[in-house]
C-alpha cells in the first residue's frame, strides 16, 4: 500500500469523527451552552447527520472515481510520472529534447487509446511482467518516427 494510498484511508475513516467534532460544537453553541460539550458532540442527531454528510461525500467520491476509470483525461500527477519515467529511460540512448518529444506524444497516443482504467491495468501488469505490451510498442514507435 503505497503512503498515498494509507493517507486517503485514514483520511476517509477520520471524516466522520471531525464532522461530528463541527455539528457538535455548532449545537453546542446554539444550546448557549447549557448542556454539556460531550453530550452535544455524541448526540443521536449530531452522530447520524455526520454519517449522512460522510456517507454523501463518500458516495460522490467513488462516483468520481468510476467516472475517471472510464476516462481518456488521466489525471496530472499519472500524466507527469509516465513523462518523467519515459524520458529518463530514453535520454540515454537519444537526445534529452527528441525524449521529451517522443514522451509527450506516447502520453498523448495512449490516453486516446486507452481509457485510464485501462491504463492503470496495463500498467500493473508492465510492472509485474517486466515487458512492454505491443499496442504500447507500436505508439512508441509512430511517435519515435514522426519526432526523430
């Protein structure tokens, strides 16, 4: 499980808990404060309002993953690591500058041919196989010739 992986799941299970902490005090502070802090955070409507803000804000996160899986817009930050991983591979047999070329085309090919979920698969399996499939070879290849 990669640190980004870890940081979203504790993230996803602490939003509860920091939502109840918000109503709570707004409760809290609506009451005047006649009531006890801890009896306005852990009351049955506090708790169940911020399972349902949690449950909504979950349900509209996954809804958003499923829509990027299916997606031929990747996202930044897996456009930039692919660029980066490509021209450090290819700048020692070519010039830095036809990498760069090379690179940003192949990015560019494979998010018209591939959808991003397909993406991450194909990716998953490059790693644990160790080879390049051949769809892949073959728009590296055209973005070689057109960019050499």
């Amino acid at each position: 499980m990669t640190a980004y992986q870890i940081g979203y799941l504790v993230g996803t299970l602490i939003t509860p808990l920091i939502l109840m902490l918000i109503i709570g005090t707004i409760y809290y502070l609506i009451k005047g404060r006649v009531i006890p802090y801890r009896k306005a955070i852990f009351s049955r409507w506090v708790i169940i309002s911020s399972l349902i803000l949690f449950l909504l804000s979950f349900a509209g996160r996954l809804s958003s993953n499923l829509k990027q899986e299916s997606s031929h817009v990747y996202p930044e930050r897996e456009v930039k690591e692919f660029t980066e991983g490509c021209i450090s591979s290819a700048k020692a047999k070519i010039d830095i500058k036809i990498a760069e070329n090379i690179c940003s085309c192949a990015i560019i090919e494979i998010q018209k041919n591939y959808t991003y979920g397909e993406f991450t698969k194909m990716s998953t399996e490059m790693q644990k196989s160790k080879s390049v499939s051949d769809r892949l070879k073959n728009i590296v290849t055209s973005c070689t010739q057109k960019h050499s």
